[in-house]
C-alpha cells in the first residue's frame, strides 16, 4: 500500500516539474522570438538606412555597386561589397555602429589597395542606437539562419 502511495506521489512530481519545465521553455521561446522578431524589424528598419540593402536579407553580404575611380596613372574597377557580418564579436559589431575609432581596428592598407582605402568608413551611414538595439540586431542576424 505505502509502495503505491509513493509511487503515485513520484508520478505527481515528475508530470508538475515537467509541466513547470515545459512552461520555463515555452516563455524562453516566447522572449526568443521577441527579440529575434525585434532585432529583424531594426535590421530592415533601423533609423535611417535598412542594414539589408547593404549586407543582405540575413548579413551574409552582398555587392553595393561598382564605380570607376581615375588616378593620373591607372583606372581603378572599385567594387562596393559587404562581407559576412554574423560572424564577428559584438564588440566589432558595436564598435562599426557608433563608428568609435578607437574602439574599430585599425586598418593599414597597402599601396594598391586604392579602392579599399576609399571605401572603408565612408560608405556606412553613422546610426544613432542604443546597446539593447544594436544588440537585438546582432541576435537576429546570428540566429537568422536557425530559423529559416
Ligand atoms: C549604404 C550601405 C550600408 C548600410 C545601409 C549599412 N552598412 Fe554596414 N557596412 C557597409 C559597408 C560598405 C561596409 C564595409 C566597409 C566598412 O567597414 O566601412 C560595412 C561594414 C559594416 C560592419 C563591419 C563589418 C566588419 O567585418 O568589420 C558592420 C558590423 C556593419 N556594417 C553593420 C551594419 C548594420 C547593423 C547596419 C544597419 C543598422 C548597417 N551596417 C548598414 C555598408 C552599409
């Protein structure tokens, strides 16, 4: 008989914690999908300029454009690209949005790299976001392909 009762008592505790589990995953979810869902409509929608016209729907990079440039000697061919931007820290990634020079790395380009030079730092508008913002949006991009 005491075998029983305990034995039931055992089955009323594993199906509440495991309801109590089911409801902590389900609001995990919930707050996943908040963020990823806020972090999609700041990338599409930040203010000012989408992120996705010039990185892609998912971060992933893209070509901008291309433009001539003329020196006395050579014609440069320059190409306006993005690279992949779901992989760097978010320290890189917070830098690049408050365009903080100290905190950016620097860059030394070579002597040939003339299209590189013009292009970095002067193609990306400066965007005026908080640390929670640029943070969703750094989660949406680094989870983006989860979900697809
Ligand atoms: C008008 C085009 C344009 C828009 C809009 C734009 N970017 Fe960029 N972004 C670039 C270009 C070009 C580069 C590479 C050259 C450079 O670093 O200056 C870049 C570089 C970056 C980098 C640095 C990548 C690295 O590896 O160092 C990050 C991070 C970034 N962008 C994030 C964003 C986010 C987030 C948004 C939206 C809030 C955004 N960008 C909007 C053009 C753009």
């Amino acid at each position: 008989m005491l075998k029983i009762v305990i034995i039931t008592m055992f089955g009323i505790y594993l199906s509440a914690s495991d309801i109590s589990s089911s409801l902590v995953e389900q609001q995990i979810n919930e707050s996943f999908i908040t963020k990823f869902e806020y972090g999609k409509m700041l990338y599409n929608n930040p203010r000012g300029i989408s992120c996705a016209k010039c990185h892609g729907s998912n971060g992933k990079g893209m070509i901008i454009s291309t433009f001539k440039h003329k020196t006395k000697e050579f014609i440069y061919t320059c190409k306006i690209e993005t690279k992949d931007i779901t992989k760097i820290s978010f320290e890189k990634f917070s830098a690049k949005l408050e365009q903080d020079n100290l905190a950016m790395e620097k860059i030394k380009f070579q002597k040939h790299q003339v299209c590189e030079k013009m292009i970095y730092g002067n193609t990306m508008p400066k965007y005026f976001l908080t640390k929670n913002e640029q943070d969703s949006i750094y989660y949406y991009i680094t989870h983006v392909k989860e979900q697809q």
